[in-house]
C-alpha cells in the first residue's frame, strides 16, 4: 500500500546545480563525477531501491526476525525473513557494497558525495536491510584506516564485495555513552592474537545469515590497561576463522546470546554478542580503540542522519500522494472540486503546513548531507591542504548538528506523515506508522542526539579558539553580504541575516557563560545545536533559491517554482523557531540544575 | 519492568488547594468532596491501577488480540488477552464505572472533578484497558443526555453498573473527519424500531467479551434526509436484544468484520462493525444526531486529552527512575559520586532539561484537565445560572486546547522518556516505547489536533463577538492586575503578563486577517492552539506557585520546592516558545496556500 519513488531530480539538481561536483574532475575519484555518466547510476540505484528493497519493508516489519538456538550442535542463529538474502545477494551481485571502497582492495573509488543518494535511497526504502552493508562500511573504514597491511589484504576485499560484512561491537550493558566502563578483555597469545572475552549488547547486524563471514570489531580492554577511556583497544575478531589461503575454517569462539524485541527496524537483528576467548587481532595500536572509532565517527554520524533524512523522505512522499486522494470536507473558501463529494484535504492550509514542512525538511536536510559527503571527499581527497584542512573544519563542526537534525527532522516528519494520514496513520497496514518506529533509534545511537550537543558546544566551538565556527560563518557571512542588495533575494536574505545575527547572539552567550559555568553550555546545547540546524537550513535554503530564481523560465519551471516556494515557507514558518531558542539557551542553566527533582 | 505509582499527593493538591473543591459542598454532588472522605476513595482507585490494570499493560502489548472466525455457527469474537477480563470484573464490582453516574440510574451522582483522576491514572496504568470503561460513559452521556425515558430506563441502569458496555460508531471508510459523508442507513420499522445498515470502521470496543452486552451507538440516515452533515440521526443499536423483562434475547443483525493492527493500543479492539439490518431505536430527534454528539463532545475530549496526560505520567516516572538509577559519565562540573563507576545521569543539564520538561508538562496539564472538568460540573450543577454560563464559555472555549495540548504533549513526554532510557528505550521489554505507540493515536481520534485548532480559531473565538474567549481572559488578566506589584511573584507573573500580552496580539491578528481570508485563519491555527494552551499553563504555573510560596515552611516543604522550581522552569524554558509561534502565525498563509506541492 505505501509508495516510493527515487527523488532522482532533486539528487541531480543538488549534485550538479548547487553543489556543482564536476568543478572537482582533477580530484582523486570525481573524474565521472558528471551528470550523463553519474544520472544512470543514480537511475539504477533507484529503480533496485524500489522494485527490491521496498516491497520487502513491510513485510520484513511484519513477520520480523526468528532467533534459532534449537539446535544444539551448532551456534545459535538469526533466521532472517523471507526475501531479504535474495535482495542482498542482487545488492552485492549489483557491486553496490563497492561504491566508494578503494580500488587496492577491489573497489571503485567513487567518492562518498555520490554514494550518498543510495544510502538515502536504501534508507528510504529499506532501513532494516540498510543496516548491514551500512555498518559494514564503517567497519571496512575503520580496518583500512588502522589495521596492519596483514590484516587488510586478508579481510577487505571481501568486504569490498559483501561477501562478507562487517560489525562496530562497542555497547556494553553498563557502557552505553560511556565507553570508558567498558569491561571485555582481551588476553595476548602466543601467536600474537588475542583471546577476547566479555558481553557486548545492541549489536545491530552482530548475527545473520546473509553473508559467509562477519567480521567484529570488538572494544576491550589489554591486562593492565589505563582505566577508563584511555584502556581500550581495538580487536578485529572474524566470526569464521580464515585460512591463510582465504578459505572460511572454524566457527570462532562467540555466539549470539540473544536479539532484542524493539520499537521498530524489527528486521534488523539487534544482538546481545558473547565472546568467551574468541581470537582476535589488535587494530591500531593498544589502547587507542577509541582514536580508531572517532577517525570513523564523522561518516558514520553522517550516515545515521542520512536514515533520518530517508524515512522522512518516504513519509513525505506518501502523506503527499494521501492528501492529494483523501475526500474530507470542503476548502475553508469554497468548495475546490464541487463535483466530487468533499474536496482532497490537500487543499486545507494545516495540510499545506505540514506538507511543506516535510519537504523544508527532506530537500534541505538533503543538500546539508550531501555537501558534508563533499566536505568529508575533500578533506581526504583534494590534492590542496587548505582546501583540505578547512573542508575537514567545516565537517568537524557540521557533524554533530547533521546527525541530531536530521534525525529529529526524520522522527518529526514521519509523525507528520502519520498525522496527515489520520486514523489510517495508526494502522500498520498503510505503511507510515512504520517509520515513526523504525527511525526513532536513529536520534538514539551513534551517541544520542544530546550526546552530539555536547560535542558541538563543548568540543567544536572551543576547539583552537573557533577555528571550525569559521568554516561555516565566514562563508555564510561572504553570501550574505554578496546578495544583501540584491531585491530578488531580499525575502531569503532579510531572515537569513537577522537569524545569523540570533546565532552569533548565542554562540557568544555559551562561550562567555559555559566557560564560567560548563551547566550553563551543558542545558543550553540541545536548544543550540538546533538553532544552528535552522540557520543552517536557512543558508542552504537561500543557496537552492537563488538558483531557481535563474530557472523559472526553463522547461522544468515547476521544478524550480517548488524550490521557491519551499524556501520562502522555510524563511516565514519554520526558521522562527530560533528566537524562542535564542530566549531559552540564554536563560541559563539555573532553573534545571536547582530544580527539585 | 517499568513502575507506576498512583500521584495522590498532586490529585489532593489541586483538588483541595488549587481548586478548593469543598467550597462548591453546596453544589449537587460536591457534599463530600473535602479532603477526609475524597483521599481514601483516591487510594483505593490508585492501589487498582497500580496492582491490577498496571501489571496487565505490557503483557497487553504483547499478547494483543485475537479475532475468531472459526466457529461458523455464531457471530466473530475478540478475544482479550488473560486477565483483562477477571480485572474488568474487578473493575466494575469495585463500582468504579458508576462513579459519576446519576443516583437515579444507581449511579453514585459524583462530580466529574473527582472522577478525572481515576480516569487519569487508568489510563496511567492501561490505556488500552481504560478505552472501553472510558467510552462506555461517553455513551451513557449520550444516552442519559438525548433518548427516550423508555431507552434510558431499559438500557442505562445495566450501563451505570459497567455489566453492559457502551460504544460510539460514527467514522466510515470514506467519513472521518467529514461525518458529513456517512452512508450508513436507517428504515423505519412498523414496530417503532429502526432497521441500520452499513459499515463503521475504528470502532474501539466494538466487539468483546468483557461485558455481556455492547450498546452501540450508530449515526446514520433516514430516507431521504438532507444531504451532509444536518441529515445524520443517531440510533441505539444492542449487540444482544434486550427483553422487555431486562433479560437478554437474540444476538442482533451485527457482527465484528474485523480488527485492526495498530501502531498501538494493541490489546484495545479496534472493530470494523457491519450493520446488516440491525434492529436500532432512535435516540433524539431525526437528524439531529450530530447535536447529540456535541453536547458529549467536550467530556469526550476532555477525556482523551487526560489518556495523553496519563501516559505522559508513566512515562515521566519511569524516566526519572531510570535517570536517578543509571551510572553513565561524570558530571560537567566534576564527580557528583566518584565512589561509583560514573554518576548517575540525573546530574547532566540536559537531561534534567527533559525530566523538568516533562514534569512541567504533566502537573500543568493536570491542573487543567481537573479546572476543565470542575468547569463541566459546574456548567451543570451550578444553582446560580450565571456561574453555570460562565462556566460553560471556559469549557468550549478551553476544550480544543485541552484536547490538543496534552495530546501532543503527551506524546512528547512519551518520546523524552525514549531519550532519557537511551538505547534501552527502543527495547519492548523497558516498557517505555509502549507509551509511545500507545499514545500517538490520541492526537488523532475525537478530532484531530489540526481539526481542534480549527475548532478554536474557527468557532470558539469569534463566537458571540468574543464572549467564550472572555471567560479565559479575563479572570487571567484580573490575576496579573492582583499580583504584579507582588515581589515574590514577580518572576512568574512577568512572562505571564508578556506572553499573554502576545497571545493577545494573535488573537486580534488572527480575528482581523481571518475575517478577509479564511485560509489566514486556518494557517495559523494549529500555532495557535499552541500559544493558548502554553498561556494557559502559565496561568496555571503561577497560581501553583501562589500557593507553594506560601508553603515553604510547612512539613512537606519538598513538595513546594519542587512546585515552585517546575514553575520557574516552565516560564524560563518552556514558555518562550510563544514568541516563534506569534512570529509564524502573522507571516499569514500565503506561503502555504501559494506553494507548488
């Protein structure tokens, strides 16, 4: 019952009008970064995205996961539903897995820009299925970025193809946000591996049967480590032992304990993981796990945004078809379709409301995505350090307000999405309440969305005297000061000011209270990081219209009239949230740190 | 594994210091509202909800319902998940559904102040449980309200007991919101009875075996009505025919089609309801069946809005549990308990933020609810028909915003006490994304919030050129005046005095810009349902804090602390959301109204 399809135009609009990726050509990867070479990939992912992964979405939500520990001569397993390993396997026969892998391992060496319309796409599509090659990306990450060359050229170029997956093993029971009380250990052996013992839990993908291997990388601690977060190590630990000839050997010494009943992304296994001496390698050097983790964190925060912004997108999509078909009531000012029996509900302004505040969310959330993708290519790619250094400032900084907003923004949207819909939103059947459960975690792991605040406010403003700050407030400055007399623009850049002026307002509140009172930066992070999302939004909100404004007259007006009118909805609707923000972050701190609780 | 404790001490602070309930003992019904006699009877209904409908809740959840169609030899059946039968039973030997219900039918003729808290902490404890009780008295109001003396004394003395039940059967597949649309028929019969065919669907308690009889309540046409919404009449439909003796015949010409599988609420049956020919009588006179529902219609919100209240209660407590409890991290200022691992997370700001936020919400919310359903006593019960008027005009006036603000805000409360449990939220077993799921249809049924906004701005604030609107606003400007050369008072009374101030500013942008355009009125609506409701509980903040400032020496000092720090919370924090939402409702509707969707 629910629909989706691809948003191929907006992908090629912000990938070649407004972030214009084809100005990199001379950087490594982006040589077919054009549109005519880049349009048919896109036009692949897509079609696979909604004639595989999506008719399996609800199915999946439905019939959900069937942990198997009856059979006792072998290690429990987590019998996925039907459908979902035939679709992985197309997914690795596809090369998909290899997108943006290098190529020493087998890949293609695309830059993640372009990967970022099919992740959202397979998010949209399919969040429970998205998971496992997602994650498994980041392991891949995490392994060619500190593993020794032994270790590399053994377990990636299988996971370049998919064949096999790969998993983060960080959570512990009594270790959520805090990693540092992390208790698994791992003892040296002989033969230079180790023995690694303990309980992770919230392993999402940790056991499943779509791949022949899955390779954990597991936190825990060496004897004798320095306690807290500064004690732990990174292991490498293959759930099938490889031969040296590449060949699967025996099962290693860990199962899955369990899966956990959850909200949503039913299909996803969430395992509670049991390592009782299982072998293992070192990643990186001892005790410096978690420098490994953050040099992965940045993507891996992007790409949980990105679920965000994919779910929203499907809901937005679907409450629009149902507006447009529902029959219920009359326009406030006239009957619009007199011979039908009540008007669609699209014409009701609270319905518009709603509508369009999905879309100021999806397609500004999409174009704040895929410029941090660009951000994070060129700040490992781009032959010029400065270029790489200040696109590597502006990641730092937009990380934290891209992964909270855009989780929030999906959560919100699929509530919107379940509101247009009326009762019919509360009935699995229709598709929407779905989202709601499936993308509501997403403002939950990889650190919660009050977790990223901190960051921001307590890491990423400090950080050398407001050097990352700069990456985005000088360019926005530069934009607003380029179109200030510009009449045409006058409607995007009169609030855009006005709000950067509230922003600036705030930021030096923080910096001047949190230094004396870290509770003060600490209660108002939340309220900040999201009025840094809205001016965000409203930059890049800015940025699509005044390309549309050159537009109106081509074939595609309609195209570019929306993107007008969804920024001018964005400029006069949602952008003034910020001024109460403003009002709460500076009352401080003292009314919740004195409250009686 | 989630908890829930019954919050006597709140109920018996609003009913007997903020209400002052024993000052109406005059009034039919309040004789014995005072302190002494009303604690006891609180208990009791908590020491129930705690012990047997809590228990029940999360079991409901899993176990949900089963529809049964095997046994062609008689009607469909629901059947209830274990033990929700033997605790209706309970239930009703315990008298509770007579409550309120008139001595003359053997109910107990107790105000509706007194009952709301029962109401709330059932639905604290179950909501599912407490839809079909809840219900039930909408239809007796219905029936006591419009039917015959003949209807009213066969059917309602069993209704008063709880040994029947009762349901409202108003939406069709094509009319929801729209009841205009209704197709379902009615023919007149030559014994005086009436013939319904047709289909409902979303009838909650539709079908079940809690009781021995359901007596629906079914809108729809006589030959030849009037088309829309003046041609509806209301019918009383019995599942089991009723013989003139009181004792109980032949099943009659209806049966359950089937049940819905929702989002939540999973143990309540959600029955689509197919009339084929069932013998109906009529109840009022013909087609003034929606005036029969409107006289309801303000209990019956008033009562949805309390299951978002008492959902956000639970949730409230079992995030301030787990955040008194969970050792995660240091606090910002240095270790608040180093002899443990971490501190626990209570000492973070932001997540005191989220337990203030939704204690602010849930102390105001139930100072309202209680005002609101005094006011609906008092509408009815009053001698003095001046007091009886003006308390009506609070009641319709206050009745959307009710509704909607402890709706959506109960959902939110739901969704804080997600975040604060982390990852453990979005795991069945914690018991905290239930409320979620459970909660989110109440913004929907009984009108959605957007139709509420619509409701306001549409009916309630231009009706007899402001008059409803005065009863709000004038007892709230008389306090201002009293107060604001208080001292004490003055960092409550100040930002009730300015946001008040921009509640004015809306209204009056609202009054003049609607006349010209409906959709100006429409568009803007839904912010400001918002902006009321958070003036509301700012009046409602201050005049709790009155009361606590006159406490802080008493014995339970505690208490009014804690009153007095929510209520500098909600103006520091909460309140300031008002100046966004002025903002966006005078940007008009243009941008909605004219965007290319």
């Amino acid at each position: 019952m629910p629909q989706f399809k691809a948003p191929i135009r907006d992908f090629k609009f912000l990938l070649h009008e407004y972030l214009n990726v084809s100005q990199y050509a001379h950087v490594d990867g982006f040589a077919d970064s054009g549109d005519e070479l880049m349009t048919p990939v896109l036009e692949a992912a897509g079609q696979m995205c909604e004639e595989v992964l999506f008719p399996l979405n609800q199915v999946g939500d439905k019939v959900g996961l069937k942990y198997d520990n009856t059979d006792a001569s072998r290690p429990p397993r987590v019998i996925m539903p039907d459908g979902f390993k035939e679709a992985y396997k197309l997914y690795v026969d596809s090369g998909w897995p290899s997108f943006t892998c290098a190529t020493e391992y087998g890949g293609q060496g695309l830059p993640d820009v372009l990967n970022m319309p099919l992740m959202e796409m397979v998010c949209s599509a399919n969040l429970s299925f998205g998971l496992t090659p997602g994650l498994s990306h980041g392991a891949y990450n995490a392994i060619k970025l500190h593993a020794s060359d032994a270790l590399k050229s053994k377990y990636l170029p299988k996971m370049v193809t998919g064949h096999w997956s790969g998993v983060m093993c960080l959570t512990e029971p009594q270790a959520g946000t805090d990693l540092g009380l992390i208790r698994t250990k791992a003892e040296s052996m002989p033969d230079g591996s180790y023995a690694i013992s303990g309980t992770k839990i919230f392993i999402s993908s940790g056991e499943h049967e779509l791949t022949e291997n899955i390779i954990h990388l597991v936190l825990a601690r060496l004897p004798g480590a320095p306690a807290g977060i500064k004690g732990i190590s990174l292991f490498l630990v293959p759930k099938i032992m490889v031969n040296d000839d590449g060949s699967l050997g025996e099962h290693n010494k860990l199962i899955c304990a369990g899966i956990e009943h959850k909200m949503g992304l039913t299909a996803s296994p969430t395992c509670m993981m049991q390592y009782d001496g299982a072998k293992g390698w070192l990643v990186g050097e001892p005790h410096k796990g978690m420098r490994a983790m953050f040099t992965m964190m940045n993507a891996a925060r992007l790409y949980v945004g990105v679920q965000g912004l994919g779910i929203g997108e499907v809901a937005y999509q679907n409450a629009l078809a149902y507006a447009k078909e529902r029959l219920q009531s009359r326009a406030l000012t006239g009957a619009k379709e007199p011979s039908k029996p009540a008007d669609p509900i699209i014409v009701h302004p609270d319905v518009r409301r709603m509508l369009l505040a999905m879309r100021a969310f999806t397609e500004g959330a999409r174009a704040l995505a895929l410029e941090m993708a660009l951000k994070i290519d060129l700040a490992h790619r781009h032959p010029d350090p400065a270029v790489r250094e200040e696109s590597d400032d502006f990641v730092q900084l937009l990380t934290p307000v891209v992964k909270s907003y855009l989780t929030d923004g999906g959560f919100e949207t699929a509530n919107l999405a379940v509101q247009v819909f009326g009762g019919y939103g509360f009935i699995k059947e229709y598709g929407v309440e779905q989202y709601v459960r499936d993308v509501r975690v997403t403002m939950i792991y990889e650190g919660t969305n009050g977790i990223q605040a901190l960051d921001l406010v307590g890491r990423k403003l400090p950080h050398a005297a407001g050097k990352y700050l700069r990456a985005f407030f000088h360019p926005l400055g530069q934009f607003i000061e380029k179109h200030k007399d510009n009449p045409q623009m006058a409607e995007f850049i009169k609030p855009l000011a006005k709000n950067f002026e509230y922003l600036q307002q705030a930021t030096m509140w923080l910096a001047a209270n949190g230094m004396k009172n870290p509770d003060d930066a600490g209660g108002g992070a939340v309220e900040y990081q999201k009025m840094f999302a809205l001016v965000a939004l409203a930059y890049s909100w800015a940025r699509q219209a005044e390309i549309a404004l050159g537009k109106t007259a081509c074939d595609e007006k309609e195209f570019y009239e929306a993107k007008l009118s969804t920024a001018r909805f964005f400029m006069q609707k949602i952008l003034p949230q910020t001024t109460s923000l403003l009002q709460s972050i500076v009352a401080g701190s003292k009314s919740m740190m004195q409250a009686v609780i």
